[in-house]
C-alpha cells in the first residue's frame, strides 16, 4: 500500500510539471496548422528529353506545418512514386486532381500514367530523411529527396 502512495505521487508530480510547463516545451513541431499551406517548389516529373529528370531533388520541411505541393508529369513515363517512409510520416490534408478534390488518411503511391498533374496538401508528423522515388526509374535519377526538421 505504501508504494501505491510513493507511485500516485509520482504521478501527481509530473502532472503538475507539465501543467505549470503549460505543455510548452514538450512538442516540437515547428508549425502553426492555423496558418495557410505554405507552397513548395513545383515537382515536375521528366524533365529531360529522356524523361527521367525531375526539377527539384530535395526539400527542405518542416514537421507541423501544412504543405502544398504540385506534382507535374510531362508523360515521357509512367511515374509510380513510392515513398512508404515518407508517407507513413506525414497526415494527408487532401488531393486534388482532375478537378476532383480526395480526401483520405493515407498514400501508398501516386501514379501518372499519361501527363497530368496533382496536388498534394500534407503535414509530416517526423523528422527525417524521407525519398520518394519512381518504381524502375531509381537508377536513371528519378528520386527527390525530403529533409524534414
């Protein structure tokens, strides 16, 4: 029985730390998701007269803050971009393509089979390295790179 008392007043005090902290200090997300969608550098899909070349290959994120990112795809390819890293550690907001606006909690991939575009709106809840790269398309350079803080 006397444990139980050492053990509640354990609880009792870190409670009362992290109300007096007022929880600051204990996440560290660095967004405001009050605050529009900030707009990421265009991502066009097959640059390159070969098709293989993307326009950016890295992002710079940050956890907590809401993005919208434009996806492009000149149809040179068919880019499936796959990335399971990156979007397990992101929250989808929504999808908008075709005039179709999709909301859903999560991606596996996102496929371009002819040209077409897409734009992606996400918040990444983890900091990391994340790549999204194309299926088959990884050694010719088809693979951007997010590095969320």
């Amino acid at each position: 029985m006397q444990n139980l008392g050492v053990i509640c007043r354990a609880a009792a005090t870190a409670a009362i730390v992290f109300l007096a902290l007022g929880g600051q200090n204990m996440a560290v997300a660095k967004g405001d998701l009050s605050t529009r969608c900030k707009t990421l550098p265009e991502l066009e899909l097959g640059t390159d007269a070969a098709g293989y070349a993307v326009s950016q290959k890295e992002y710079k994120i940050e956890t907590g803050k809401c993005y919208k990112l434009e996806i492009k795809s000149t149809g040179r390819k068919e880019y499936v971009l796959r990335g399971s890293k990156f979007y397990r550690n992101m929250w989808v907001r929504k999808i908008e393509a075709g005039g179709i606006e999709i909301k859903a909690t999560h991606l596996y991939e996102l496929e371009f089979e002819d040209e077409g575009e897409a734009e992606l709106y996400f918040t990444m809840i983890k900091p990391g390295t994340y790549k999204l790269n194309s299926i088959g398309l990884v050694e010719k350079g088809t693979v951007v790179t997010f590095v969320v803080e």
